[in-house]
C-alpha cells in the first residue's frame, strides 16, 4: 500500500483529441482526473470536451469599460436598496 502522499503524485494519461485527427497524451494526477471525471456533463462526455469548456470558461477576457459601469451601477442600486427580492418579484408576477 502506498502512503496518500506518494499516492497523490501518481500520475495517469488523459487522451486529449486536436482536431478530427489530431490527439496527444497528457500525463495528470490521478487526483486531477477524477475531478476532470467528476466535471463531466454526463457519464460519456469525453474529457476532451471537459478541458475544452474548462479552457473556455478560464479565458482570460477583459472587462470593457461599458460593463465595469453597469457592474459599479448596479452595485449603488443595491447599496441604495433599489432591487426586489426574489419573493417580491415571484409575488409581482405570480409565481
């Protein structure tokens, strides 16, 4: 039996498809593999398509100066208390 140290350093491939043709092999952390399994969609997803929508969630995309406006507005609508709670809209509407 291994010690959970040394078993936490054990690595396993992960195949990883670029392109229609194209694959390499990744050599992981049995620890990060689980957790790629465990991100997974849907039991058969490939893990290619989790990296992939991990990559794509990770990217790096600046924040336009429009934006940082509406995030600072409506961070004073809350302060100022300008906002329904979920319950008063679901009244409002219905719900």
């Amino acid at each position: 039996m291994l010690s959970k140290d040394l078993e936490s350093f054990i690595c396993t491939n992960v195949c990883v498809y670029i392109g229609d043709y194209m694959y390499t092999t990744v050599r992981v952390e049995q620890k990060t593999k689980e957790k790629l399994e465990a991100s997974k969609n849907y039991d058969r997803e490939p893990l290619n398509s989790v990296i992939g929508r991990l990559i794509e969630n990770a990217s790096d995309e600046e924040i336009t100066d429009d934006e940082i406006k509406q995030i600072e507005a409506g961070l004073k609508n809350i302060k100022e208390g300008k906002y329904k709670t979920l319950e008063d809209a679901e009244k409002e509407w219905g719900i």
